[in-house]
C-alpha cells in the first residue's frame, strides 16, 4: 500500500457558496427552514403574533399567554412522542401506529387510580405520583407487547401496532367500566397547566425534563448506538454480541413509557377523559415529526433533535394557522399543503436534482 | 479510433469532493478480445465502469463507439444498453422471482401486450445458442448463481451487445462454474464481442484474458498484451511496488506454535443447527490452522459453530482447559474469540455508521451497555487502527459503505484486533479485495501467530492457505474427511483429499 495520501486536503477558507451548500445538506435544514420560514411569515404578517403577555387564569394565578406559551405549550405531547418514535424507527425499520390509542389507555388508568372508581371526585383517591407510576408501567407493558410482535414474531411494525390502534381506545374504556370520570381536583391539573405561582405552563418543564433524560441516555449510554446498529445490519450487529431483538424490544418499551407521560400531560389539561377523541390522529404528527427531523423512516441512523424540531415545526404551523381563524374543518387540509412542500423538499430525489440544477446554472455561467 | 476498436475512452477524469477518483484515463477495447481491467480496490475500476455505463457523469473526457462518428454521450445505463454497451454485475440484478425468459426480456417490449410464447420461443433459442443450461420458463430462483449470471449475460447478447462489462463475475462461483462462464465467454469472444473482465482472480486474467489495462490510483499505468506481461510484474504494477516475501515469515512463526501446550480452545463433537456432522477441533496458542473444501462445504458453518453465530446443538467446547458454554457470539467474544465473517456485507459491516463506531463497536459491547466510551478514546483506538491497518479512509468520521472493499474489510479485521482476541477467526477475509490487501493480511495472520495469538484462517484460494496455516482440516459434504499437516500440506494432497481419493 502506498502511505501517503493522494487527498489533498482542504483548507478552511470556504467560499460563502460552499457554507450555504453545506448548510442545505445538513440534517437539520429542513426543519430549521421551515421553523425560520414560519417565524418570517408571522413576523411580516402580524409581529403580535409573538406577543407575551402576564394574565391571571381563572385561578387567580398570573401565567404567561400568546402564542409562542401556546406553541410550545401544545406541543409537549408530540415532542414526547416523537421521540420515542424515532428510537422505534431506528432499531425497526417501521414505526408504531399505535401511540394515540396507547396515550387513551395510560390516561384511563391513571384517571382510574385517581378516582378510585368514583364518577367524579374533589380530591384524590391514590398518590398522584403511584398513578402515574402505574400508567407508565401499563403502558411499558403494551409497548412490551408491540416490542415482541415485532421484534421475535418479525411482523412488520404498522401491522403489528394495528391490533392496539384498533384495540387501544375500547381497552381504554374498559378500565374505568365505560364511564367518563372528571377529576376536580386542582392538583391533578397541575401537569397539564399550571402550578400556581409558575407562569410557565407546566408540560413545557415534563418536556424539558424528558429531553434532558434522553441527552444523558444516549451521552451515559450505548443506546444511541446499538440502536442505529441493530437498525442499519441487525446480522452483523448479532455477530458482534448485541441482541438485536432485545433491543427493538428495548425501543418499543422506551416508547410505551414517552407515551405515558404524554398521555398523562393530555389528561391532566382536562382532568378528563374522551376515549375516542384523545389524542387522535396524533400518531401520524408523531411519524411526521420523526420525517421532518430528516430521519430515514425505514431505520438506522437516527438524529433526535430533528425529531422533536420537526414536532415543534409541526405545531408552529398549526398554531399559525388557527391565529388567522382557519376553521378547524380545514385544517389538515392547510396543514397538508405546507407538509407536502417540506417532504418533498427534504426527499432525497429533489435534493440531489436541486444540487445538480445549482451545478449546471454555475457552470453555465462560467461559460457565459 | 483505432482500427478494430470497437470502443475508446479517451482523457476520462472524474472528480468526487476532495477525491481525484480517475486522472486523464484512456481505454481501448478491441471487438472479439477479453481486456482485464486490473487494479487495486480503490485504483478507479468501478469509477471508470459507472461512467462508460452512465451510473456516474464523467468530468472530463470522451466516448467513442464503432459505428458512431461523434462521441458518443450516455447519461444513464438505459442509454448506455442502447448504443450496445451491457454490464453484468457481480450481484445479480434480475428478479428472481420471474422465470427466465421474463428476466430476459423485461423491460425491453415494445407496446402493451407481451407476446408470451415468442418470448418464450426466443429466449429457448438463445439459451441454447449459448449453451445454458436453463429453461425459458424455469422461475430464475431456481437456478445456481452461475447460471443466474449467465441467463443475465444472454440478455445483454439478446440486446445485440458490443460492448460487455462483467463485473466480478466469478466471485461467488465455484470452479465449474467458472470454467462454464469461461466457456460462455469463449464463444461470444468468437461473435466478436468486446468483453471488459474486471476481478481479483489473477488465475482466471491468466485464463481468459487477451490484454490487460492496470490503474493505479486513479491513473492508467499502461496496458498490457498478456504474453508479455509475467504475473509478478502484474502484481507490481497494480501495487507500485515489489511484493514482499510471505514465506519467510511463516518460517519464523512454525516455530512459536507448542503442540503439546494445553489447547487454546478444544472442540469435541460440535454441531449446530446449520447442518454440518459433529466435528472434533483444536487450536493452540501461535497457530494458525484453517478448514478448506469447496463452496458448501461446511467450512463457515464449523467457525460459525465454534464462534457461536449458529445454534449450537451439541458438543463441548474447552477454554484453556476449561469447560465452557458458547450460546451466543457473547459468549465466545467473552472467552477471547474474535470472527470476521465470511459476508462483508450482510454480516460485516454496520452500512451507514462511521468507521469509528464501526472499529470500536466489538470492544464497546463487551465493555457493557452503561459504559460508553468517550469520543476522544473512540477516536483514538479509530485513529491508531487506521494507521496501523492503512485504512485509506478521508476521516474516522467516514461512513463505512463509502469505503472500497478492501478498506471495509481492514476496518471488521481493526474491530477485532481492538478486542485483543485470543483466538480470531477470519472467515474468507481475503474475498473480494485487491492483491496488495490480500497480502497485507496474510502477513498480518502470520505476525498475530508470531505474538501468541491464535489464528484460523479460510480462503477459497489454496495458495492463501498453504502461505498461512500449519495445518489444514478438510471438509466435503459437511463433514470433515481429513487433517493435512507437515509434508502432506501441498496442493496435490489438498486436492485428493478434498476430492475423496485416500491415496494419490
């Protein structure tokens, strides 16, 4: 072999063409852009748009409002699903369908220890914090459940999670015997509003926290990873002394708990629940976000950053939308319009052809 | 163009970001000849390929065809199959799950309706012509590897093909295979087709070959009529330099082997679930031993077993002497065995991850789930194995799959050196890379042996395995029919006891 390199190396003076190249290759571009673009458009459109004021709720307590509190405020249970998602994505290739039913089943449960059975209650019947312990065990266990169909029965994901997205939401309501309890007691809001004296509402701190968990695993940890291995070379990882199908079922379980805790936040906004309204549709946000974070949806390498940029991006866009009184109604149809840009931007096909067209117009000029 | 060419590449460069891949390259092929394309991994053969079929834009350069006045411009291999230009790849690119005449003619009808028995009709008539043995309606499952190949080839004739380029043909047949593919290759030679052979097999160049055009680091280092070109003088072409000595050092290190040592690891009636007999083995430290017999064999399925990558169904297995329970690859990573295995691909390399994660990622699993390293120690075992190894990689930062073959293949042989293995197992670790590589690891085997460790070491190449072991198991039907040592290691013996005769 010969030993010296024939590679000349660069050197770091870049031309600003070269910076902006580099920068639309990154990962992360898409859903920057589109967090920019939206932040210009409501800037241009109406700058009250980020406008934050100081008011009192109806408690009498003084909170932060506007639509930057709103925002991040109502994207908490999509940033939490998001990323469990993505681990999901990466070890199996497949993404699970079930989170919006899964959500309706941790709700039930802790709605369940809380009211003690009861139809409505003022205060309490189990320690909050056992409640919630208990929805997120149950909802491990149903993430356990999808984990081994999928990890050690090898049915493809979408398939596997279609038995709880169909069951999920009627499982739900079997837990509390088909009732619809209320909680009245304010404490039991206090995840999903505000803890008095905090103006910040409180899933923005749970979202913060469960950011920073997942920071420290995949830093303190291999998950990060044994998941993109398993996910790029299951065989290879195998032959190297992972476990391959543990650790999708690992994936699925991490999964099960995020879900929790989302659901947790979403019951708690209300002290209520609406089995078959909660949290719909949400599991299709949850695999868009995990897309706009650039992230391949057939598995392997993983950024999860991206994922919970693009669940933000996602509620930006809604947020926006309903300031200018979309009705409800149309919504996704808006909503389908702006996705359709960002997905086909990010595809892999127009990125090359868009670099490809930036080459020849150069080099067309050059001639010229 | 010269007279008789049927095609001429002229000044081909190609450039990839920080990467000249081919400087200034030109190629002529003559009708009727078979021109070897020879070079190290990474020299620019699979570069030059993709921009004559229109995989890759070229930069600089120009294209000629016999029967064109102009240059000839191919923008993708669609275009490249309509001026007569056929590429047959080393993985086979039909569907296997259509019959054979379907695979030949897919793509190619003009109109809606396909007419089903003409189709039929022609591709019996071609498959005869060309002597496959195939049917037109035989689903292409069905059929061996080499006939796959060939049934891919008899498309691009059917095409009325000038120009055929197969790439690595060779490298997952057998020896009758080969010879049939030769043979095939014989005859469309005598329908003047111009045939461009790339491999790593400097037997088969021998063979079959009528000229040879080395690259070397991007750049045409000439070409070669075959009779004038001595094998040694081949090798130091592509290399830039002499071969180094390999017998040698293999004196040297027949000596550190103790036989009467307690093994390193012992295995008594061992089988998997992979379907080979029980089979007795042992390995002591400082030698390098390896399995040989043909393709099917059972050679991968005994290493398999021992390593644990198989469902081991019976036997013991003995650590220095200790009794010990290989299930899982864990396990035997745990006792100080390391197995580069036989598929690069499939069961090699982790595709999208970084040469770093790719080198450390063995150490880093039996270092334990809670216990990363940090990416200044990843990087330096990455940086002191590039080094060491001569991993031509841009940075450790790298993915893997960007990597030539033989790099890729340096990068499983670092992960293992990484774990300091007692015993490693390389499982055809010289498949599919180029000569100078090929070599480098036939002394890196000999040098581990020199240091203690202990080595078993399998090639389809003979050759490899007399340079290497000191002793050799053979196999045939998945079982093992004979152990060669000392005087007996000789081709001739290898070759009667594989083929069954006790005596020669």
């Amino acid at each position: 072999m010969t030993t010296e390199t024939k590679t000349p190396v660069k050197k770091k003076s870049r031309s600003v063409g070269e910076v902006l190249k580099n920068m639309t290759r990154h990962q992360l571009f898409i859903p920057v852009a589109a967090l920019v673009l939206l932040v210009l458009f409501n800037l241009i459109a109406d700058p009250s748009f980020f406008a934050v004021s100081l008011k009192e709720n109806s408690l009498g307590n003084p909170v932060l409002s506007g639509n930057i509190i709103s925002v991040l405020d109502n994207a908490s249970e999509l940033v939490l699903l998001a990323i469990g998602m993505t681990l999901v994505t990466a070890s199996s290739g497949g993404q699970d369908i079930s989170v919006g039913a899964a959500m309706a089943i941790a709700g039930s449960v802790i709605i369940r220890l809380v009211c003690g059975g009861r139809v409505s209650v003022d205060t309490m019947q189990t320690s909050l914090i056992l409640a919630v312990l208990a929805g997120i065990g149950v909802s491990m266990l149903f993430g356990a459940f999808n984990g081994v169909l999928v990890a050690y029965l090898k049915i493809q994901p979408m398939v596997a999670t279609l038995i709880l997205f169909t069951a999920g939401r009627s499982i739900a309501a079997w837990i509390n015997n088909n009732q619809l309890p209320i909680v009245n007691d304010q404490v039991f809001k206090y995840a999903g509003t505000f803890i008095p004296g905090i103006p910040i509402p409180t899933p923005v701190f749970i979202t913060i926290l469960v950011i920073l968990a997942f920071w420290l695993a995949l830093k303190f940890t291999n998950l990060g990873l044994y998941t993109q291995s398993v996910g790029i070379n299951a065989n290879a990882s195998r032959l190297n002394g992972l476990d391959p199908k543990m650790i999708k079922l690992l994936t699925y379980v991490i999964l099960g708990a995020c879900v929790a805790v989302a659901g947790f936040i979403r019951v708690s906004r209300s002290g209520s629940i609406n089995y078959s309204r909660i949290a719909e549709n949400i599991e299709m946000d949850a695999i868009l976000a995990v897309a706009l974070g650039g992230n391949a949806l057939g598995g392997g390498k993983f950024n999860i950053y991206g994922s919970i940029l693009g669940a933000y991006v996602i509620q930006f866009l809604t947020t926006t939308l309903f300031k200018y009184n979309v009705p409800s109604t149309a919504l996704p149809a808006y909503k389908a319009v702006v996705i359709i840009l960002l997905v086909v931007l990010s595809a892999p096909v127009v990125r090359e052809k868009m670099s490809h067209i930036k080459k020849s117009s150069k080099r067309a000029k050059e001639v010229a | 163009m010269q007279e008789g060419a049927v095609l001429e590449l002229r000044g081909i460069s190609k450039f990839f970001p920080g990467v000249k891949a081919l400087q200034n390259v030109d190629f002529t092929l003559r009708a009727g000849e078979v021109h070897a394309l020879m070079g190290e991994n990474g020299a620019g053969k699979s570069t030059l390929i993709k921009c004559l079929t229109g995989v890759y834009p070229k930069d600089e350069g120009e294209i000629y065809m016999a029967g064109h006045d102009k240059p000839v411009t191919i923008r993708s291999p669609q275009d490249a199959q309509n001026i007569g230009i056929s590429t047959v790849y080393q993985e086979i690119t039909l569907c296997p799950n259509l019959t054979v005449a379907e695979n030949m003619y897919i793509g190619r009808t003009k109109g809606n309706l396909t007419r089903w028995k003409r189709m039929n009709k022609g591709a019996g008539k071609i498959l005869k012509d060309l002597g496959i043995p195939a049917a037109p309606g035989q689903q292409l499952s069905s059929c061996s590897i080499a006939v796959q190949q060939m049934v891919a080839i008899a498309r691009a004739v059917d095409m009325d093909c000038k120009v055929l380029i197969l790439d690595e043909p060779t490298s997952s047949l057998d020896e009758s295979e080969v010879a049939k593919l030769f043979k095939l290759m014989r005859d469309l030679k005598a329908r003047g087709v111009g045939i461009i052979f790339v491999t790593h097999f400097l037997d088969q160049v021998y063979e079959i070959s009528d000229r040879i055009t080395v690259l070397r680091d991007g750049q045409l280092v000439g070409e070669y009529v075959i009779e004038d070109m001595p094998r040694v003088q081949l090798v130091s072409k592509m290399l830039g330099k002499e071969l180094g000595d390999i017998s040698d050092i293999k004196k040297a290190s027949d000596k550190a082997a103790d036989m009467t040592s307690v093994p390193v690891l012992e295995a008594e009636q061992l089988a998997s679930a992979a379907g080979i007999k029980p089979f007795d083995f042992s390995i002591h430290k400082g030698e390098v031993n390896g399995f040989t017999g043909l393709l099917g064999s059972g050679r991968s399925e005994c290493v398999r077993a021992i390593f644990g990558a198989d469902r081991v169904s019976g036997g013991t297995v003995k650590v220095n002497g200790k009794s010990v329970k290989i299930r899982k690859p864990l396990d035997a990573m745990k006792q100080g065995i390391g197995y580069l295995p036989e598929d690069r691909k499939l069961d090699g390399i982790i595709g999208d991850l970084s040469v770093r994660d790719n080198i450390i990622l063995a150490l880093q699993v039996m270092k334990g789930f809670f216990r990363p390293f940090s990416r200044a120690q990843a990087e330096a075992f990455a940086d002191e194995y590039i080094k060491k190894l001569e991993i031509k990689t841009a940075s450790s930062d790298t993915p893997i799959n960007s990597l030539s073959g033989g790099n890729q293949q340096k990068c499983i042989v670092a992960r293992w050196l990484l774990t300091d293995p007692v015993y490693l197992i390389l499982d055809e670790p010289t498949r599919g890379i180029d000569v100078g590589t090929k070599t480098e690891i036939q002394k890196l085997v000999l040098e581990l042996a020199g240091e203690g460790k202990s080595v078993t070491f399998i090639s389809s190449e003979t050759d490899e395995m007399l340079n290497t072991c000191s002793r050799l198991i053979v196999m045939r039907d998945r079982k093992v029919v004979g152990e060669l040592k000392g005087e007996d290691l000789n081709q001739d013996m290898i070759m009667s006891t594989i083929a069954g005769g006790e005596a020669q």
